[in-house]
C-alpha cells in the first residue's frame, strides 16, 4: 500500500507505538539496504504505475518489481494509485519460501512483533537464567575492561575440550548498553559510537535493558567474507556526514561471541559454554546484529573452510574456561591462522615508480629485544586513497636519523626516515632468515596500538625475549607486555572522532561561511572538552561561531547565565553569573538584582549581542548558556514561559507523547509553542506570550498547562518535583519559569556524552522516533542551513493572552 512520507527516524524505529499516535501498534525494522532502479527513476515509475529495482538487504536481494494494480473503488477513488503488487523477478536469489515466516525476526533487536509486547518479561527471564547459572550479582565497568585476548601459539584443531570460532578480519568491539544509552568501544577504550551509529541503534533495541557484550564489527566483500581493506572507509570516516555518508556504501554487522553482563548479574565467572548459551537468546536475530557459530571438538573442517576460501583462521576457545580480561594473554583462546597478521612501526619510506612514484613502500619495523628493530618494505596493498593519506603525515614526522637500531640495511639505503609514530597493520608469512617479513601486505593504518605495542618478531628473538622477562621478574615468570597482544579475533582500528578544528559548513556541503571573530584571542584551542568523542575547546568556538547568526537575536539584550567547563565536560565545573574580573570593556554587561535573594545582592552579568561576546564566553570553557525570559528594559516581564519535559529513564517517546498533548492544548486555546530538545533526554515547549506579561501571570498558565498535561496523561507524568514521589512517572517540570529561573538557550551544547546541542524543532519533526541524540555540535549547523531555524517568529507573537486564558479556564473546569 502506498503510504505518505515517514519521517527518516522510521528507518531504524523499534517500539511499540502507543495509542493516539500515528501506525499506533508494534514495528520492528524487517530488513534493511540498498535500492537500485532500473530503467526509470522511482518517480517516473510511480507515474507509469511499474517499477523495477534490485534490492540488497539482510534478507531480500535481487530483482523485484512493483506493479499498480488499480482499486477496487476505481479510478479516480482515493484509493486510487494506492494498491500494488510486489513481485520477485526469477534469479539467483528467488526461491519458493515463505520469508516473513521464515525470517520473521527484526534486524535491529532481533525481537519479532509478538515479542516487542513482551520485551519487559523476556528481558527478565534472560537475567533470571543468568542467574540461575550462577552470574554473580556485580556492576561490570565495560569503560575499563580489556577484551579477553588470545595466544598465538600452541592451537590444536583436535582438541574435544574446545570449539572452534572463524577468526574474524574486523574491529573488536565492547557494546555497553544502559536502558536507552549505548556506548561502543575500541580494545583500547577508545569510544567507537560515532562511527558505528546504526550498531549502536541495534544494540539499543536489544531486550535487556543492561547488556555487555564482546565482538567485532566487519564488512563483508562481494563474496561474503570479513573484509578489513572494506572496513577502511569507515574507520576512517570522522564527521558525521562522512559517517553518514560511508554507512550507505559501506554496510557493517556486529558480530558478538560473547556476553559479559545481563542486568546486575556479571557473567564473566560462567563457564564459555553457559555464556555461549545466554548469548544465543540474546542476540536472536541475522541482521546487524549477529550471534557467531562454532563448531565443537574438531576444528579441522572449518579450518579448511578458512583455507578455501582464503579466510583469516580459527580460534580455539576451551569450552569450560571463564571469561579473563586483557591485557595478560592466556592459551584459553588460542589463535590458529592461515596467514599472519600483526602491527608494525612506520620508520620510513621510500619513493616507487609510475603512479607509484611518490610513496612506493614504508620500511617498517617491531620493538624486539634489543630495541626498534628494521623489520622490511611494505608495498603491496598499497592504493592510492592510502598514499594520499600517508604522504602529509611522512612529510610531518621526517627525520635525518635512522630510527631503529643496528645499521641501515642495504635494501634501505635510499629511504627517508621519519620518526616512529605511526602504526600499520601488515599482512605477512612468516619471516625470512634475517627477520623481514616474507610476503607482506599493507592492510591499514592502525590509530588505537601505541608504537611501543608493535612487538611481533621472530620465534628466536621471542624466545630470547621471553627468557630475559622471566630473568628479571620477581617470581620467575612474566606475562606480555602491556599493549603487546593482538586482537582475540583479528585486528581492529580506532575510528576516534577528532573534530576539524576549522567548521566550516562548506565541509558539509553547504555555503554558510563561518563568520569570525575580530576582537577575541583563543586561547588553548586544541585543548580536548569532549575526551570520547575528541572534540576540542576550538570546536566547540566555531559551533558557536556557526550558529551565532540564529542565536544572538534570541540571545540580545538578554541576561546570560554561564556554564564553564575549563577542563572539558570531566572537569570541574560551576554556574557563574557574574562577569569575571579582567573582561574587556567592550563586553556589554548589566546589573541584575535577584529577588530570590536574602542578601539582595546585585549581579554584573553579560548580554551577548555579537559573535564576538559568544565567543569570547566559549573562550572561557562556557559550553552550555542558561538565559532569563526577560530582556534588559523589561525585567519584570516575562517574553515566554517554558514547559520541561523531564522524562528521567523513561523512553524519550514519553516525552513526545506529552508535548503533543500540550500542543493540543495551545491549538484549542489559540496559542503557540515553540519544542526544542533539552540537549539532554528532555523536551522545551517554548510559549511566546507578547509584551506586557508579568511573571505570576505568567507562572499561573504554565501550571495550568501543567495540570491539563497531567490531566489527560495521568498515568505516564506528574507535577510532584520529589523523585521518590513521582511513582515511576516522567515530570512535567513548570518551575522554569520566574524572574530568576533560566532554561538553557537554544543552540547551546551541552556538556553531554556526544557533544548534544539543545536543538529548536518544527511541530512535524516531534514524534516517537525522535531521536536528540542526532542533534550535535557537528550535525546542527547544517541543520540550520538546511532547515532554517524553527524559532523564527517566536519573539514576534503578539498572542491574544486575555482570550487563551478564558478559554483555558474553560478546558481546566472540565478537567481536561
């Protein structure tokens, strides 16, 4: 059937919608991909009334065509255009099934739709048989865990005691899910998040609402295989439209070999084979998320699988051991590749011929036990995307001295050495009798190994090493240096999201020119606010830059309030009214006396009326501003009132759900509101309410909207400020409004996991799948260009505030 447009946020929605709402029921994501037209374009197609197109999802693939069969009422009806038939056109992939009774499971959670109305209850009984198996009731902290890693040798494929897993050629990923909240992380701790949103997305949609668990994610190639050289474009893709941009082209899966923690209970005491068992009911579904196989005693037919069709290996993993955090290696999961693979220290490069000229092989080298040591040339795998990505950073680390210990070797002599900072992942046979790599093959650059932890070497110089540790511990013996392991199951690559320290919305495909400040000196611009997501002081002064030409009118003549974060959103941090001693003169300030005040103490604060005041406050660490709902020659008159919706655990659904219930109001009683997210997990409803309105006034409508809000939802909210009075209800906060009261302005970020902005909406952008998260410090200023800012107006409303509240009299006399 042929419906209206959805928003974009229905693509990856999962939830039961509630009543009252549009498609009110339960939807899961079925599928998911890609779609290519044939012979027309989509719109053409739906004009002719035949489409054909080819799909590539997790379920359905190749040839289909949709054909409009007309209506029963006929033409002209208005079910006219609206009935057609799917059909799958014969190829390789049709067959005679039943796909949605086969396949009926989500690709996100993996639930089916019978499921998402019993998602509370299967949850339970996930934790309550992890229980029962004897998980200990304890708090993992994924935030520091180091994945369980394997040993490289002493791996048999025959043994009965151990089943066999493929080794997988992809990044080793920790997913932590709390309630809503999902944070994605590298082996070295490094958040993953950003560059994996739909993982993330699917992670969330898992039925528990704590869940730890251990996997890497990949990229298949053509013929179905992990590939590392596919995963490139998007460990390296950093701002979210280039995120956004690789994800449609380069599709990833999560695939998970193993749970920590269900709930409050920590598995890591379980045996493999019980977790292994949690894991299978917990990941259910073959879409984004999957559960990896195994075989039991015999590896030996999966490793001739891996040999066939050129995989990377197997790992055995003793069935019976328990689940034992890095960075130590133990041999309870060992690593049995058919080639090798392993990181090495650029120390030089040297120049090729043809297109090659310019970079035709680095010379690499590994830590072994005598220092940095020259280990050969990498030049096949080499492309062009990678040489134009290495070249600037080899002409920055360039040295006169050679790096490593020994002399030059002579297949060197005519390279140019650089200092030993990068890292990259190689490909490899084994070494050669002078310890260089045998066939090797350049894979990737590798940003979370440090270059201290490049230490694979030949079996000798392993030996000689290991010997000297166990010389010179205490008790005889010594586990790997810190760092040194590879990956339990292949490698994997930090895609740290380091914002450009230059927002300039060109990047973003867009012409705003970022305006910049004449009258301010940045001081500390590269020191990192937001430490997962790398976002710097600099960063976050040219959002504000950015998004100054919408903030300042709401901002003019309007008290601010600051929040400073001079060490990043970990750091300490206060509110500060007053104006520091030192500010220039040129800075616009005011006396405020607040009334809540005992003392009566009068406060200097600023008014921000250019870009050069914005920035100057985010010069000072300032990463939220809170305002007053006056302006400076109107003190004592309120410009809007505000409504928090403050939802505290509850889905942020919740919160939609109330503000629409608010906007019904103000349309029934001729007044206008204005949403904007929190920037955090709730919602504003602004309300323009003209000049002339006092601040009890305006105190009196904000709890009646309160009281009707409640009224008609009495069951999801309540106006009791007390947590433990709310009774598991979201709070329908109206004590943000009053002479002293401030909200957060809009645009302001907010010293939040992800760098959030509190972003205005249009009234059609506030429904169930709202997600605020989408809203950052990168995202917004696109946004705005895109959109156009949804306050315009606000502050010139001239509401007819005598006729609203009679006829709000009216609604709360009827209760409702």
């Amino acid at each position: 059937m042929l419906t209206e447009d959805h928003p974009l946020e229905y693509l990856d929605f999962e939830a039961v919608i509630p009543e009252g709402n549009y498609g009110a029921g339960p939807m899961i994501a079925w599928d998911r991909g890609r779609v290519r037209y044939l012979e027309t374009t989509a719109e053409e197609g739906l004009v002719k009334g035949k489409l054909d197109f080819i799909l590539t999802g997790f379920k359905l693939n190749g040839r289909f065509a949709l054909i409009e069969t007309g209506s029963r009422q006929g033409k002209g009806s208005k079910e006219d255009g609206r009935q057609w038939l799917l059909v799958k056109k014969q190829d390789d992939f049709a067959a005679k099934r039943d796909i949605i009774v086969e396949e009926p499971r989500s690709i996100l959670g993996g639930l089916t739709i019978d499921e998402l109305f019993q998602r509370e209850t299967l949850a339970h009984e996930l934790v309550q048989a992890a229980a029962d198996a004897g998980a200990a009731q304890s708090n993992i902290k994924a935030e520091t865990l180091t994945p369980m890693l394997c040993a490289t040798e002493g791996g048999r494929l025959d043994d009965p005691e151990r089943l066999y897993e493929l080794k997988l050629d992809g990044v080793r990923i920790v997913a932590d899910k709390h309630a809503q909240a999902v944070a994605l992380r590298y082996r070295n701790g490094r958040s993953a998040t950003a560059a994996y949103p739909e993982i993330a997305r699917a992670v969330a949609a898992l039925a528990p609402d704590r869940v730890v668990l251990d996997g890497e994610i990949v990229a298949f190639d053509d013929e179905g295989r992990p590939s590392f050289h596919k995963l490139g474009p998007r460990i390296h893709a950093e701002r979210p439209l280039d995120v956004l941009r690789v994800q449609g082209e380069v599709p990833v899966t999560y695939v998970v070999f193993d749970v920590l923690a269900l709930g409050d209970r920590d598995l890591t005491c379980l045996s493999l084979s019980e977790r292994k068992a949690l894991l299978a009911r917990v990941v259910q579904g073959r879409g984004l998320l999957r559960s990896l196989d195994h075989i039991t005693g015999n590896g030996e037919l999966l490793m001739n699988f891996c040999r066939e069709k050129r995989l990377e290996g197997v790992v055995a993993k003793r069935v019976a051991s328990t689940y034992r955090p890095g960075p130590a290696r133990g041999d309870d999961w060992i690593k049995i590749k058919c080639d090798r693979d392993d990181e090495f220290v650029v120390i030089g490069w040297m120049t090729g011929k043809g297109t090659r000229k310019h970079l035709g092989a680095l010379c690499v080298a590994s830590h072994g036990p005598d220092g940095l040591r020259y280990r050969g040339r990498v030049g096949s795998g080499l492309d062009d995307a990678n040489i134009n990505a290495l070249l600037p950073r080899l002409a920055e680390l360039a040295t006169p001295k050679f790096p490593g210990v020994g002399g030059i070797p002579a297949e060197a002599k005519d390279a140019h050495w650089i200092e030993p900072e990068l890292v990259v992942s190689v490909r490899f046979q084994g070494f050669t009798p002078d310890a260089h790599l045998r066939h090797p093959v350049f894979r990737g650059l590798r940003h979370d190994i440090a270059p201290d932890a490049c230490r694979a070497m030949p079996p000798d110089e392993l030996l000689a090493l290991h010997a000297a540790e166990r010389a010179n511990a205490p008790d005889g013996s010594a586990n790997a240096p810190d760092g040194s392991e590879t990956s339990a199951h292949g490698s994997e690559t930090s895609a740290h999201v380091a914002a450009e320290s230059e927002l300039d919305a060109s990047d973003a495909g867009t012409s705003t020119r970022v305006i910049t400040p004449t009258r301010v000196k940045v001081t500390n611009r590269d020191k990192v606010f937001w430490p997962d997501e790398g976002y710097t002081k600099g960063d976050l002064i040219e959002y504000y830059a950015a998004v100054a030409p919408a903030m300042l009118p709401f901002l003019a003549d309007r008290p601010v309030v600051m929040v400073r974060y001079p060490d990043g959103i970990r750091g300490k941090s206060f509110y500060q009214w007053n104006v520091p001693q030192g500010t220039p003169d040129w800075l616009r300030r005011t006396m405020l006396r607040d009334s809540s005040d005992p003392d009566k103490r009068e406060k200097v604060v600023f008014l921000v009326d250019d870009i050069d005041a914005l920035i100057y406050l985010a010069n000072l660490g300032t990463i939220p501003l809170h305002v007053l709902a006056c302006r400076e020659e109107t003190r004592e008159q309120c410009d809007f009132l505000t409504v928090d919706f403050d939802i505290g655990e509850h889905p942020f659904e919740r919160a939609v759900v109330l503000a629409l219930a608010l906007k019904d109001i103000l349309d029934e009683i001729g007044l206008v509101g204005y949403p904007k997210t929190s920037g955090q997990k709730g919602l504003h409803v602004l309300v323009p309410l003209g000049p002339g309105v006092g601040f009890e006034a305006a105190k009196i409508l904000c709890e009646l909207f309160g009281q009707l809000v409640v009224a008609r939802h009495p069951k999801l909210c309540t106006l009791e400020r007390r947590v433990d009075q709310r009774h598991g209800k979201a709070l329908v906060d109206i004590g943000q409004t009053g002479p002293s009261r401030t909200i957060v302005a809009p645009y302001s970020v907010r010293a939040w996991p992800g760098a959030t902005v509190s972003t205005p909406l249009y009234w059609q952008e506030v429904h169930v799948a709202l997600d605020p998260k989408r809203f950052t410090l990168l995202t917004a200023p696109t946004r705005l260009a895109e959109s156009g800012d949804p306050l315009l107006g606000l502050l010139d409303q001239t509401p007819d505030i005598a006729s609203a509240v009679a006829k709000l009299e009216k609604l709360h006399a009827k209760g409702r």
